[in-house]
C-alpha cells in the first residue's frame, strides 16, 4: 500500500491543498458566476412571465372594449332606427293633418268664392234690372215728349 | 543522434516546496486552471445584464439547461440547485484542466534535474492521482452528506447493514464495498484516461514528430470532454442512488 501511494506520488499535504483549491474555486464560481446568472435567468424569466400576463389582460381588455364597441353601435343603430321610424310615422301623420287642412281651407276658399260669385251676380241682376228699369222710363219720357211736340 | 528514452513519471515532479508542503507541477497547474476560471468569471459577470449578450446567452443556456437536467434526474428541484454548483464545478475544473492540455508550453518549458531527468514546470492536471483523488474525496463526502440529509441517518445506513435476511445483509456489506471502491474507481478513471492521452502523445511524438500528433491530441481533447463529464455525471447518478431509499 505504501509503495503504491508512492509510485504514484500520493502525499496527504497534495491532497488537502487540491481540496481547499477546489473547494475556493467552487465558492468564488458560486458567489460570483452561478447565483448571479441564475439570478438574472430567475429575473428575467419573472419579467417574462409578467409581461406575458399583462399582454394576456391587455387582450382581454381589447376583447372587452371590442364587445363593448359592438354593443354601443348595435344600440345605435337601433336607436338610429327607432328615431327614423317614429319620425317617418310623425311626418306621415303631420302630412295627413297638413292634407286634411289644405283640403279643408280649399273647400273653404271655394264655398267662399261661389258665395260670393253668386251674391255679386244677384247684385248685377239687380243693377241691371234698375238700370233696364231706369231706360225704360227714360224712354217713355223721350216718346212722350216727342209725341207730345207733334201734337 | 542521440536517442533519448523516454521518461514517463506516474507521480508528479515536486519543483520546489512551500512551508513544508511539496509545490508539485500538476499543483501550479491547478492553480492556473483556477484562475484561468475566475478570469472567465469576472468577464461573463461583468457584463452581466437583464438584455443578455452572445457569451451571457451561452452560459445561461448551459446553466439553465444542466440545471433542468438535474432537477429531471433527481426529481428534486431544492436539491438540484444546492447541488448546482458543485456538479458544475467539478466539470468546468476538469474539462478546462483537459482542454489546456496542449497548450504549447506545458509539458515542454522545464529544466533538467540533477539526475538529468527533465521537469517540466507545468504538467496537465489530472496526471497526478492527488487531484483527482481530491475531487473524489469532495464527491464522496457531498453523496454520503446528500444520502443521510435525504434519508436520515438510520435509513440511509440501512442500505450498507440490512439484517432482516441473509441475503439482505450480503446485499448491504457488497453495497458497502461498492460505495468505498468507488474512491478508487472514480480517480483512477480520470487519472488513468488523461495520463494514457499524455503517455501516447509522448509516444507518438517520440516517433512521428509532426502532423501525426494533432488528430491524437483532438481525441485526447474529446477525451478529455468525455471523462469531465462522466466525473460530474456519475457524481450526479451516485447522489440519486443516494438518496433514493433501498427496496
């Protein structure tokens, strides 16, 4: 046994020397290699993460603002078309009362008119009739006098 | 010409010693592996950022990705991110260690003994059993730890000492021998795999100076991958089997 460690050369001081530099090496390659990338990987993976959370409430928000949208201009156009309808149903009846009135006020205007077409003909009768009236008299008048002047 | 034999030490050449402890080359080797490591880290931390750049991506990507695969073997997500760190530096440590390998200068900058054997100043890490002995160890330690922290104490030793039937018992002792026979599995792998890459080179080198050693030395690369990853695996696999309790 002795002459195998020392063929090949074993000798416990080597020994612990190779241990404590290993055992340096492994602590300053912990301290200052595998915890602070491993810490950013565990950083960044979190960022990560977030974002894509934040992306996930980001959509859903559009998503909901989308609906919303939609909702808004569904109860528009409804509301477009309500307005529409019942304007179309006022002027319809607004028409019907502005027709029946013109019709009204035009048969008024025309009862109106052969009332008075007729009351100023009876007037011309008559005047015609005091005038006819009044000739003839005049021309009893001129007959007789003439006759008269013959005598 | 002089024909040089070659000289293959199963050890590592101690260059000098410190406060009573040898320095040996694979030592400064790995030492320059960990700093080489710390650099690399000091650069990708510095511009770390929540909008990641190329080399932040990659690192993030293997991060993360080990980290799922762990968390899908061991079915536990606390204990795959505790466990993290150590699986990942076993790995960095020894594939950085492999893929240094060739690099121009180690194994080659040296100078001659007073036997005149050559020394080089650097040699790859994971030629000298200390090291990967160490890793053992440190592995060893952290699947026991994670088997009696999982388990508990009683039901984890279960596993080894089983007295309810014969068979059960020489179950649990072969457990026990396959658990302890694992230190020596586990380093003479690594150790045997990357001193048999350095040995044919050497070999290779020996006798075909040029072209021939690249595609080896791209093998022993891919080896070197290979045996990191096995390393950091069979760590992650013997957790799993750890705290997974005995039928």
């Amino acid at each position: 046994m002795e002459q195998i460690l020392d063929v090949f050369g074993i000798n416990w001081k080597l020994l612990v020397v190779q241990m404590i530099n290993f055992g340096l090496l492994l602590l300053v390659l912990y301290i200052f290699l595998y915890k602070p990338v491993l810490a950013m990987v565990d950083v960044r993976r979190k960022k990560i993460e977030r974002a894509i959370q934040d992306a996930e409430e980001a959509d859903r928000q559009l998503g909901e603002a989308e609906a919303e949208k939609a909702r808004i201009i569904r109860e528009a156009t409804m509301k477009g078309d309500d307005i529409i309808d019942s304007a179309k149903k006022h002027a319809e009846t607004s028409e019907i009362t502005i027709m029946k009135d013109a019709h009204q006020k035009a048969v008024h205007l025309l009862n109106e008119a052969e009332r008075r077409t007729a009351r100023d003909r009876e007037e011309m009768i008559q005047k015609a009739e005091r005038e006819v009236a009044r000739m003839a008299v005049l021309s009893a008048e001129k007959i007789l006098s003439q006759g008269a002047l013959k005598k | 010409m002089a024909e040089k034999s070659i000289h293959i030490s199963l050890s590592a050449e101690q260059i000098g010693t410190l406060w009573g402890i040898p320095i040996t080359n694979t030592m400064l080797m790995s030492f320059a592996v960990f700093f080489l490591l710390v650099a690399l880290t000091f650069f990708v931390r510095r511009k770390l950022a929540l909008i990641p750049g190329r080399l932040q991506t990659l690192v993030e990507t293997l991060f993360v990705g080990i980290l799922d695969y762990m968390t899908e073997t061991l079915g536990n997500e606390k204990l795959a991110r505790q466990l993290f760190p150590l699986i990942l530096t076993i790995f960095l440590f020894i594939f950085t260690a492999n893929i240094i390998e060739f690099t121009p200068g180690i194994g080659s900058i040296g100078w001659a003994n007073a036997h005149g054997e050559f020394i080089p100043l650097l040699r790859s890490m994971n030629t000298d059993l200390n090291t990967t002995l160490a890793l053992t160890v440190i592995a060893f330690i952290v699947i026991e730890v994670a088997g009696v922290a999982t388990l508990g104490f009683l039901r984890y030793g279960k596993k080894f000492v089983n007295v309810s039937s014969a068979l059960g018992f020489m179950v649990g002792i072969i457990e026990l021998f396959s658990e302890v026979a694992r230190l020596v599995s586990y380093s003479f792998r690594l150790f045997g795999n990357i001193f048999a890459g350095e040995v044919m080179i050497i070999v290779i080198q020996h006798f075909v100076p040029i072209v021939l050693p690249v595609p080896i030395m791209l093998f022993e690369v891919f080896v070197g991958f290979i045996q990191a990853a096995i390393f950091a695996l069979l760590t992650l696999f013997f957790v799993k089997m750890a705290i997974t309790e005995a039928h």
